[in-house]
C-alpha cells in the first residue's frame, strides 16, 4: 500500500479501518437501542456462576426438547454445517452480508473444537481486509473456557447445537483485525450474536470496541443467555444468510446492547424477524410470582358431559402472562373459537384475575405445581399432562348418518336415538365409553345392541359396527362383540 501526504493522513486511514471493522459486530438498534449494562474491561473472564439456574427440568417447558425445535433436519440437514465455511463483507455503511460456501476446515486448538481455514480477502467500511482467517467453534462458545460448566454438562448440551464463528485480517493490510462474529442455532437454522465490546480505546474522538465479551455475563447482569435475544438472521440450505433488515441497517450504529422484544411475537423465520424460540427458558422471568409459573403453558380438558364433549378446551397463557386465550376446538376439524382475557391482577403466586374485553372477569387458579388450572366462575379444570379421551359416544354420533348393507342409520341432533332405514329406532342406555355405547330397541324384551366407531378409510369416526345378537342388559352387551353389520359415514 502507497502512503501519501502526511502521517495524520495516515492515522485517518488506519483508524478509519480501525472503526468500521470494530462495528462490524452484528447488533442492531432496533434490537440494540439501549445504552451497554456492561464491564468495560479486558478479555471476557467472567463465567456464569450458575449456567443451570433457569433451565426446566420439565421436558414439557423446555424448549429445547420441543420437538418443533429440537429436530436437526428442520428446514435441511444440520450436517450441512460441517464442510461449510462462513465468508463475510461489509458495505461502505458497515452493512454486513454472511454466507457458507463448501469447503473444508482444518483443526486448531482442539480443547476449544476450534477449526480454521484462509479465506478470501474482504472488505469493510470501503477500506481492503486482508490475510483473512475465519475460525469456527463446534459446540463449545469461544468467549468461555472449553473446561467451563457453561460449556459442559447440562447447559453443555443445550450448546451442541450451535456453532460460533470468528475472523481475523488486516485493514488495509496494515490494521490488524479480531472481531466475533455470529453464533447460528444448526437445528432452527437461527442466527445469534453472541459477543459485545468489553474494552474500547479513544481514537481521534471515537470509542473504538477492542475487546470483546460475552453476553451472557456482560449484558443485564447476566440474566438471560445470548440465545434468549432475538435472532438477527436465518440461514437458507442454499448457504445464504438471510439478515433481517432491522439488524442490517443497525452496523455502525456503535450501540451493541441486546434487547429482547415483545414475547408475544413469533418465532422468527425466514422473511419474518421475530422472537427467540428458547426465550421460554425460566430465567425469562416477569417479576410476577403467578406468571412465571403460567407463563407458555397451555391447559386441556374435556368435559364429560353429553352435548359438549365434542369440544377440546385450551387455555394457553402467552410468554409472559398477560394474555389468557381460552380456545374451544371441535371434534373432527368443526371449527375453533377463541376468547381472549387480559391479566388485572395477581392475587398471589397461585391465583390472579383475568377480563375480558366485553366486561366478564374470571379468576384463575394454577394447581398441582403448574400441572393444573381451575377457572373458579366455570368450574373449568385443564392439565399439562391431559390425555385426551375424545368426545362421548353420542357427540360423535350426533345428526349423523351411516349407510351399510341394506340399512341405513341416522343419529338424532344429540346421538341419543339411531332411526333405521327399516323403520326401527334404538334408544341410548346408560353405557357409553366414548367409542361405544349401548342402545334398546325394545325395553320390555330389553334388545340391547352394542354400537361401537371407529376410524375408516382417513375419516375421523367415519364407521360404526354392531354386536352380532341382542343381550338381556347394558352391563352385559360387550364391546368385543361389535364388528358386525359395518356402515360408513354419509358426509
């Protein structure tokens, strides 16, 4: 490189360099707006005391055991990851575009999975970034210790989804460059920042980041982990990053801090930034004893009375509480209804008053250590672990018609009498277990038949078969004997 002019042309060009690869890091403002919480020292040192505290031991409350985000194939195959290698430019705004080429690796420091490789030259803020090496961590974040708890044991295991990514170079070929760069979630194909500055120098009025710390420990004293923070891109099986907009037009910006948005979003995706899908963690917390506990749980039940065992009940609380949906679902796909409850007040750690907009007010009791909900002006009750038994036999049944052989039948509008086409009608008895019932046809000679449904052909309770003969009582018609006289749904 020809140097002209003067050395305070000089220091210009090199300290030029300096800030915009030191603003490379990838935070934005609008998920980045406040002021840093950090220490402002030297190299991250500082390890969670505890990176266990948080984590559900619940399956059913931790989202990395959700199946929607712990399959490894979602969108494509993870193992994708492995050959591929990061390559990153930033425009003269200091908006950075990320991408994966294949290639290959080869080892660096084994205790920390660290692989490297050359890649091609880059470029930054308008200036050359050359001699560059892209550095990849499998597993384990850089910025802690390979021998950490944070990067073994149980939180270890949450990190073996993720893989952190690193460069180095020269600007200008005279400025030499270290910067963090993405940590991306192989599994959601999600990406992650994972780093901000714990060290900057004064230069020619600017602060310059020259240190880099985790965010685990240097942001909101620690309170959430780097993964909890909204995403700022997803990665496409083509290779491509795609980088939400928010986050692009943030480079620059020197403002690093990351926030986490409304709870309530979606889960970001391609064409859509959005939440986080581990932000359920428990150390999520909300500052209220009763919505930490309901927090993302949704509640089940179904009644057993007849005329309304057709629907599934949900009560689903939003990730922090404030909003109760209470949603009826009917048998085989008949529609959904929705009504929506605002959080008024928490009475204490175990109940708390929801309205809604048209004036009703319910109280909400969570029960048997966040497995149960009680609705007390209802009487409703839903559990986590509810194992759903489907509707009684005559809401399966009802205004229904089936054809068989010779016969057709036709279930009143509330199942509790069959009309044949021969003229005869059959009467419920008592017995009913959901997919079978007894019904009489004559209660003087006391005919009773056995009726059972089933599934048939794709359809949802789409046939019903009948006992072979008659029998003297209810108690005494068995199930076991109802495969005859088979007749298909009439839709």
């Amino acid at each position: 490189m020809k140097l002209r002019k003067n050395s305070t042309f000089l220091l210009l060009i090199i300290f030029s360099i300096l800030l915009s690869s030191c603003s490379q890091l990838p935070f934005n403002p609008m998920a980045y707006n406040k002021k840093p919480n950090t220490d402002i020292g030297g190299p991250d040192v500082e390890e969670p005391t505890d990176p266990d505290t948080g984590v559900p031991t619940d399956p059913e409350n931790d989202p990395f055991k959700d199946p929607e985000y712990s399959d490894p194939n979602k969108h494509f195959s993870a193992s994708k990851f492995d050959p591929w290698e990061i390559r990153s430019s930033f425009a003269g705004n200091n908006s950075p575009t990320f991408s994966f080429a294949n290639g290959s690796w080869v080892g660096g420091n084994a205790s920390k999975n660290e692989y490297k490789k050359g890649g091609p030259n880059s470029s930054g803020g308008g200036y050359s970034i050359t001699g560059v090496t892209y550095y990849l961590y499998k597993d384990k974040n850089p910025l802690f210790s390979p021998s950490s708890s944070y990067n073994n044991g149980e939180h270890g295991e949450r990190m073996k989804r993720f893989y952190f990514y690193r460069f180095t170079g020269k600007g200008g070929g005279i400025q030499w460059l270290d910067n963090m760069l993405i940590a991306v979630d192989r599994y959601t194909k999600l990406v992650f920042a994972f780093a901000i500055p714990t060290k900057y120098n004064h230069v020619l009025g600017q602060k310059v980041p020259v240190a880099w710390g985790a965010v685990d420990t240097r942001v909101n004293n620690g309170k959430y982990k780097f993964y909890e923070y909204d995403p700022v891109g997803i990665v496409k099986e083509n290779g491509s990053i795609e980088l939400y907009s928010w986050y692009k037009s943030a480079m620059g910006s020197g403002n690093y801090n990351p926030i986490i948005g409304s709870p309530d979003r979606e889960v970001a995706t391609y064409g859509k930034a959005g939440r986080s899908p581990y932000y359920t963690l428990a150390s999520a917390t909300t500052g209220d004893d009763f919505k930490d506990i309901a927090k993302s749980k949704e509640y089940l039940f179904r009644t057993a009375t007849a005329g309304r065992s057709d629907i599934l009940d949900a009560f689903s609380f939003s990730m922090d509480a404030k909003t109760l949906t209470h949603r009826e679902e009917r048998w085989r796909g008949k529609g959904t209804k929705e009504f929506n409850y605002t959080h008024s007040k928490t009475i204490n750690k175990h109940k708390a008053i929801y309205s809604s907009s048209w004036g009703s007010t319910i109280t909400v009791n969570i029960r048997d250590n966040g497995k149960e909900v009680y609705i007390d002006e209802y009487k409703y009750k839903g559990r986590i672990d509810f194992n759903d038994p489907g509707p009684r036999f005559p809401d399966r049944v009802k205004a229904k018609t089936f054809r068989g052989s010779g016969y057709t039948y036709t279930f009143n509008y509330n199942g509790s009498e069959i009309k044949l086409s021969n003229g005869k009608t059959y009467y419920l008895t008592w017995r009913d277990n959901g997919n079978y019932a007894v019904y009489v046809h004559n209660y003087i000679a006391k005919n009773h038949w056995g009726v059972n449904i089933r599934d048939h052909n794709g359809v949802v309770d789409g046939r019903i078969t009948w006992t072979l003969t008659s029998w003297a009582s209810p108690s005494t018609t068995p199930p076991t004997d109802a495969w005859y006289s088979p007749a298909n749904l009439v839709e």
